[in-house]
C-alpha cells in the first residue's frame, strides 16, 4: 500500500514516510552525514567551551606570544600570548549564539508574515511583499554595516542587522510554500469543517512547510554566521575582549608574514562551518522533500 | 423516499474577476454562474453534469458557503446560508459535509487518519470527551468498512479507495443531512469507483442522506441519481428525472453529451449528434459566455436558426416534468 506514494508523483510520497523511514535515508545521504558531523563538532566544541578551556581567553601572556602550534597550545598563541585554541573554542560559541538568535528573529517575524499574507491575499500581501522587496533589495551584509555603523557596535546590534535581513528571506519562502498548500484539497475540506484561517495556518499550511523552512533555516545559519563574522572583522560586531573569529581574522592580517597561523585557524574554522551547514541543509532537502531541487 | 426541499438555489450568479489586461480599461469578468436556480429534495440524490469548466465545482461551493455567491440565494433547511453570521453559520455546516475528487489531495498527509475523520466533529460538535470522541470516529470508520484501529495510521498507508472512504467517513463523522460530492469517483480505477458508489448508495439508504452530486461521468450519475441537471456555461439548459432525462434528452446539449459516451454499437455511431469545439467561455468575452443575447449553446449547436442567435431561450417546462432552455425543446 505504501507503493501508492510512488505512483503519485505530484502528492507527497516521499516525505509521508515514517521516521524511521526518513532516518534512514538520512544515513544514506552522504551530505547530510558530512554537514551533520562538521555542524555536530562545532556545537560540541562550543557547548565544551562554556564549561572549560584549556586557558582563559582574557589572560594575556606577552612573554609567551606568537608562540607556533605546541603540545601546550595547539594552535599557538596570539600577539597578547593568549591561547589560540581557547579563543577559536568561545568563538564557535559567539558565532552560533550570534547566528541562532539572528535566524530566530527572521523566522519568527518572517513565518508569520509570510503565512498572514499568504492567508489574506489582496492588498495586504502585496503591502507586505512589497516591504519585502524592499528589504531585499539591499545587500543584507552590508545592509548590517550600515545599521551597526548607525545604532553602534555590539553584539546585539549586530543581531538585529542579521536578523532584519532575514525576515524576508522567510517570509517570501513561508508565503509562497503555504499559496501551494492553500489550493490543496484539504484546506478546503477544513473550511467545511468549520476551521477559520488562523486554525487551517497553524493545524494545515505551516506543518506542510515546516520542512522547507527547516532547510531554509541552515542555509540562512550559515549566512549568519558569515555575516557575523564579516562585522566583527569590520570591528562592528563582538566587543573585545570577547574573542569572534571574525575579529581573530582581523587581529591576524597585519602579522600575516609573521604568523600566518593565526588567520590560517579561524579562517578554516569559518570555510568548514558554513560548508558544513550548506551541506546539511542540502541533505535536509534531499532528505524531507526530494521533490524540491536546488532553491538557491 | 424523498420530501419536502431541504436546499433551494435561487439565481445564484458568480462573476470572478480577472487579471487587468489594460489599466484604462475594467478588468475582465468571468461569469463562472449565470443565474442557476434549483431544489434538492430531502433524501434524494441529485445529479450535476456538464464539461469541465461549466461551474459544477463554483456551485458546490456556494452550496457550502465557501465562496459568496455574487448574487442570488442559497437556503439550506430553511436559512439563507449567506445571511447567517459566522457563528449560525458554522452551526449549519453539521449538516453539511463534502467529499472531494482527489482522494490523494483532500487528506492532510501531515495528520493521523483519526485526526482527519474526527476534524469536522472537533469543530462543530466541540467538547466531547476523549473516549467518545474515539467511538465516533470508529463508528464513523466503521459506516465505510473500515477499522477503527485504522484511525492510527497515516493517509499514505492506504489505496485510494480507501482513501475516499476515509474522506467519507469525515463527511459522515457530524451525521449530516446534505453531502456534496464534486466527481468523487473520477480519480479513482473503474473497478474502485463501483465499490465506492455502492457504498454511497447505501449510506444513503441507511442513513438517510441527501446527495448533490457533481461529476463529467454520465454512467456514474445515471446510476447514483434520482434527477439531474445539465449544466452548460454556467446554466442549467435541462434538468428532470435521471432516467428520463437519459432516455429522452430535450435539449440538444444533453443529446451531444449523450451521444459523447462510447458505446460498443456501431450501427450507433453514424447517427451521432456531434458537436464541435470547446465551450466558448473564453476571457475575452467580458459577460463569459458566447453571442450576447442569443442561446449561448448556439455557435456549437447543430440545429441552431437565427432566433436562437437572437434570443437566449429560458429554462422552462417542458412535457414530462422537464425543464429546459432550448426554443425547440
């Protein structure tokens, strides 16, 4: 009976599974498993990093800076003598703390937005999507500069740059996935029902977007993160002493020659994080929804 | 078997509006209901049938007050459903339910078939205890053959025959008087759709059910209903007893539909009534509908004259108890 799914190429055979069902075929996909991991390693390092490191990141040493990679200090120390693997530990933290809380305040303004105007259509959709358009005209990375350059620097400015800029990105993809599910057959055997269209968003269109939105939201993390790490290098984002890996980038160019390790380990550290992230969100997709092909 | 009118349409017009094609001029109208006008009996199954793009599917939402209706009434068990509030109004839909063409479309995937059969009981017949609400749904399950323990799987875990018994089973789960069936059948196998058209016809029986039941299927509709009515273009053109309206079509439309369905016979085949083209209900003809003033099935016509260009007939009785609007009927 579940052969039925296959036969029925426009329904939703695939993503009807079981969860073990959809487990499964996530073991499978090599991209999920490659950005499941890189992404896994940074959030345990992270979560580590709020209990211990190996030395505290505000401790200078300037008798033992610029030290190269030792048993002692994996990664070396800085210009300050603090060790480098200490910092990269709480940066990971700063970056997703930074990230998770600038795409929650997309998806929650966003999701929203986007499900009222898909839900009332007329002139309110196109005022909000034309707001929309309007916010995403903007480059969103230098849109921030422009707003941290405006209400200071600071790691809360910088959230809400992030986060503003992410509001349509969620909106224009929760709006166009729930005019799909409005049309179905189901919505309408609701409103027969009785359900009002608040009742028919919450119980009907936004479970049947969730996992668009799901994949939307680790691409949007990566971008998060390197937009995070963009304004801190700027000097716009994270406050010294509170260690970025943007800012470590910064800190890092002008001893380049002297030692490149320094911006070699934070530049990585930012190149597998937002590949991992990518990669998981591509998985996601294949994963939840193959019948979604490359959005972006 | 049948009584008193438990739905009464009358005039019922819909106009949709159309994209602007040019910012001076008004945006075109399509006219998807041109004035139709009908009785539904308690406990009889009444047949619509037309071609896709006729308005059968227009008016089984106006049936249901899905979409207002841009003139004319709607009664139903007495109310004019458009004149009630939003509350009387959600108090009148226990007692009308609908089952939709694709089985595959009209069941949430995302949601437990108990969950889908017990939606219509959470909304309209709120604050039932928990175990009651399960007995209905089983009970309502139980009416389709299936079984309760089903209310546990998901809609993908079953064939699309079993499908459109789960979506009957929501239909059924607030006993209702009035079911609105649009081409309930016609995703389904041919072996599949009789299994499911006896079952409909027997909830009718047991359960005293009264069916407006729309298809493109004329065999279907021959076997599943007490009268019908021929829609073209958004009007009625004849209506009357299924049987005789089969037997004897007044109206050359029916005669055209009739003669459409293939039959094994072909001593048959040459005294066709043919008809040519698509309904001529193209956007670029403001009012929807073809030559103003005149029959609007004349340009397909076989036997058209020059009054049926000029005069648009009115659907009136004929010999037999029949309706229709043809001038030669």
């Amino acid at each position: 009976m579940a052969s039925d799914g296959a036969s029925d190429g426009a329904s939703d055979g695939a993503k009807e599974g079981g969860l073990g069902e959809v487990a499964a075929k996530a073991l499978g996909n090599r991209s999920f498993v490659i950005g499941g991991v890189l992404t896994g390693v940074l959030i345990v390092v992270a979560l580590v990093s709020l209990v211990w490191t190996p030395y505290s990141v505000i401790d200078m040493d300037i008798a033992g800076k610029l030290r190269v990679p030792s048993a002692a200090h994996w990664f070396g120390t800085d210009q300050f003598g603090r060790d480098v693997f200490s910092m990269m530990m709480v940066g990971a933290q700063n970056s997703i703390a930074v990230s998770l809380v600038a795409v929650g305040v997309g998806a929650g303004f966003g999701v929203p937005l986007g499900a009222l105007a898909a839900a009332r259509g007329g002139w309110l959709d196109e005022t909000v999507m034309r707001f929309n358009d309007f916010a995403f005209a903007f480059p969103a990375v230098l849109s921030a500069v422009m707003i941290t350059a405006l209400a200071g620097p600071g790691a809360v400015n910088s959230i809400i740059a992030i986060g503003i800029f992410n509001i349509p990105v969620f909106a224009r993809l929760t709006r166009g996935g729930a005019l799909a599910i409005w049309k179905r057959e189901f919505v309408m055997a609701a409103r027969v029902a009785g359900k009002n269209a608040v009742r028919i968003t919450v119980e009907h269109i936004l479970p049947n977007v969730a996992s668009i939105l799901i994949v939307q939201a680790t691409i949007q993390f990566a971008l998060a993160i390197l937009a995070e790490a963009g304004l801190s290098y700027l000097g716009l984002g994270t406050q010294p002493p509170q260690p970025s890996w943007g800012k470590m980038l910064n800190e890092a160019q002008t001893l380049m020659f002297l030692a490149p390790q320094l911006a070699i380990f934070p530049g990585v550290a930012i190149v597998l994080t937002v590949l991992g992230l990518n990669l998981l969100g591509d998985g996601l997709r294949d994963v939840l929804d193959p019948r979604l092909r490359r959005l972006r | 078997m049948t009584g008193e009118p438990i739905l009464r349409l009358d005039g019922l017009v819909r106009d949709y509006v159309l994209p602007r094609r040019s910012l001076l001029r008004p945006a075109p109208r399509f006219r998807a209901l041109h004035g139709v006008s009908l009785e539904v009996r308690a406990g009889e199954s009444f047949g619509i049938v037309g071609e896709s793009g006729c308005g059968k599917s227009t008016l089984a939402r106006a049936v249901l007050a899905l979409e207002t209706p841009s003139a004319g009434t709607v009664e139903f068990m007495g109310e004019d459903l458009f004149a009630l509030s939003a509350s009387r109004l959600r108090g009148m839909r226990r007692h009308m339910q609908m089952v939709f063409q694709d089985p595959y479309g009209s069941l949430d995937p995302r949601h437990k078939v108990g969950r889908i059969v017990a939606e219509p009981l959470d909304m309209l017949e709120a604050g039932l205890g928990r175990r009651e609400r399960r007995r209905r749904v089983a009970e309502s399950l139980g009416r389709v053959r299936l079984n309760g323990s089903d209310a546990d799987k998901y809609p993908h875990e079953f064939s699309g025959g079993q499908r459109q018994r789960i979506a009957i089973a929501r239909a059924l789960i607030t006993h209702p008087r009035l079911i609105v069936a649009d081409e309930p059948v016609s995703a389904l196998d041919v072996s599949v759709q009789a299994q499911v058209l006896n079952l409909m016809s027997d909830l009718r029986r047991d359960q005293g059910l009264t069916y407006l039941f729309i298809s493109h299927d004329l065999s279907v509709v021959r076997h599943v209903t007490d009268r019908v009515a021929v829609m073209y273009l958004g009007r009625i053109v004849e209506q009357g007893e299924t049987a005789q309206v089969f037997a004897q079509p007044r109206h050359p439309y029916t005669r055209a539909l009739l003669d459409a369905v293939p039959r094994p016979d072909p001593a048959r085949f040459r005294h066709r009534h043919r008809v040519q083209g698509e309904a001529a209900a193209t956007p670029s003809e403001p009012e929807g509908t073809a030559p103003a003033g005149g029959c609007p099935f004349a340009p397909r016509c076989p036997e058209a004259t020059d009054r049926c260009r000029a005069e648009d007939p009115a659907l009136e009785p004929r010999a037999g108890g029949r309706l229709a609007a043809c001038h030669f009927a």
